[in-house]
C-alpha cells in the first residue's frame, strides 16, 4: 500500500533523462561532431538516391521502387533519434517527459519494424526477377508494391502502437529517472519500471520474433530459391549479374538484423545495457550510412544514374 501511495501520489510528473556518453568537454565536442557528420551523411546519401531513383525513370521498377522507399525510412529513422541525441551531450541531463519518451519509443519502433519487413519484401523482389523472370512485369506490379508498402506499414504502425501503449501503462516509481541509452528504446525503458515486468517482456519478445525473425526466414527462403536459380544460369557472366542484384540487399539484412536480434531476441540474462547502448549506435548511425554506398558502390544502374546527375548538374551550372 505504501509503494502503490508512493508510486501514484507523486506531485511531480515522472521524467526521464538519457545517460551521457562522457562528461569531458574535449570528448563531447569530439563525438557531438563525429555524430552531426554521420548524420549529415546519411540525410545526403540516402536523399540522393530519393531524388535519383524518382528523377531517372530507368530505375522507375519495383526493385528501386522499395529502394527509395528504405532510404526514405532510414532518413526519418534516424532523425527520430540523433537531434535529440546531439542535444544531450553538452551540459547537464535534459529531461523528456513521459509523453516525449513514448511518442520517440513509438516511432523509433513503427519505422524499425517497417524497415525490418521492407527487407522482407526486397527480397521477395528479387525471388520473382531471377526465379520468374518472364512473369515479373505481370507479378510485380504497381499497385502490388504499393499495397506490400502500406501493409508493411500498417502492421508495424499496429504492433509498435501496442508494445508503446503497454509499456507506458506501466508505474515508474520517482521524479528523475536515468535511461542507459540515447533514446527510449523499449528494454531500458522497461528495466526502469517498478512493477512485475515479466509479461511485458514476454510481449516484447513476441513482437521481437514477428519483426525480425520471421521476415528472416522469409528472406532465407526467398533466398535458397533465388541460389537454386543462379545456379542452374550457365553462363558466368549471368550468374555474376544476378549474384550482384542480391549482394547489396544481402549485405545490408544481414547487419541490420544481425545487430537488431543482439539486442532484443537474446535472453534478459545475458545482455548488458552497456552493450546494448553500443549495438544501438551500429543499427542507429552505421546500417542507415551503408545502405547508399552498398547500393550505389555495387550497382551499376544507380551508379550510372548518379554520374548522369552530377554531370548534368556541372552542365547546368557551367552554362
């Protein structure tokens, strides 16, 4: 009875604040830059690939469709946490409010989670392209991209609004509490709450497995079919081509969910915050800045488009 006055009767709303990184100007200076330029990065790579994808009509089919689509997502990903980050480490701990925490959580989570299931739906892309080359135009067509897109979309918006709702509904106990991460994510969040967690962590995982490990295995499959095909292909020169359509996004699965499953499918047990704060900065800053050099370093098709751009540019310019 005295825990439940002391939880609920506070006169002062519960705020949170994010631990910094250091409290040595000379190292906040250094990584408030190093951050501000690996976010300026990924808003031009990724914005330049938007604007070539949508400006070039060469690449106007579902393969860069989706493409433009992830570097968009990566854009708003990333912005729903860096600012905020950038802001935190000089001077004092800024709090957020509790609205502020759930309404950054729940973004965070619905553009993860759309990012997680558009890789999905690349890789069924690329599934029909090389195993049904002759029916991709008839399967692949403009309203079916565009109804997979709001479906991905939907569904995560669904189970992140849930997993937020539930976590928020729970008491945290004390004025000022100190978050062991640069964002609300869901598991630090969740080790502050002074209550039975036990269910809401159980949530959390099945929601963990619904995003991450079954578009996975979708992506293996598509993948097994997609080898199968290549490899029956005779000559060298075709098996190379359709290998490097493949490579990019496999490159960029295999980060993004290698590093999401780190944090929120391994055992409560075994993880530690810290740890977790670190493979947070992978998935946050180093997956958003490699998607557009992985997909214009090893795509020909994008390459060409983005010299055109820029040769088109300097003509404009010089006349």
């Amino acid at each position: 009875m005295l825990v439940r006055k002391t939880v609920f009767n506070q006169s002062d709303p519960t705020e949170f604040v994010f631990r910094v990184f250091t409290t040595v100007p000379e190292f906040q200076v250094l990584l408030f830059l190093l951050f501000l330029l690996l976010y300026l990065m990924i808003l031009c790579g990724n914005t330049a690939i938007i604007c070539v994808v949508c400006t070039h009509s060469a690449l106007h089919t579902p393969m860069y469709f989706f493409l433009a689509k992830l570097s968009f997502l990566e854009i708003c990903y990333t912005t729903v946490v860096v600012p905020l980050m950038l802001a935190n480490i000089f001077g004092a701990q800024k709090p957020i409010s509790l609205a502020g925490c759930g309404i950054q959580m729940f973004f965070f989570v619905t553009l993860g989670s759309t990012d997680c299931f558009l890789l999905a739906i690349m890789a069924y892309d690329r599934y029909v392209a090389i195993c049904h080359p002759l029916h991709y135009a008839l399967i692949m067509t403009r309203q079916l991209c565009v109804q997979m897109l709001c479906g991905a979309v939907g569904l995560a918006f669904f189970l992140s609004l849930q997993l937020t709702v539930l976590i928020f509904t729970l008491p945290f106990c004390g004025h000022h509490q100190e978050i062991n991460h640069f964002l609300c994510d869901v598991p630090p969040v969740l080790r502050l709450a002074c209550a039975d967690i036990r269910v809401h962590q159980a949530v959390l995982y099945v929601v963990s497995i619904l995003v991450l490990t079954v578009p996975f295995l979708l992506i293996c499959v598509s993948y097994v079919f997609i080898t199968r095909a290549i490899l029956r292909i005779r000559s060298a020169e075709g098996r190379c081509r359709a290998f490097s359509t493949c490579s990019s996004h496999l490159t960029v699965v295999l980060l993004q969910y290698g590093c999401c499953s780190l944090v929120y499918l391994r055992p409560r047990s075994s993880t530690s915050e810290d740890e977790d704060r670190q493979i947070a900065l992978v998935y946050t800053f180093v997956t958003p800045l490699l998607n557009p050099l992985i997909y214009t370093l090893r795509n020909k098709d994008v390459k060409g488009a983005l010299r055109n751009a820029i040769v088109c540019k300097a003509a404009c310019d010089t006349s």
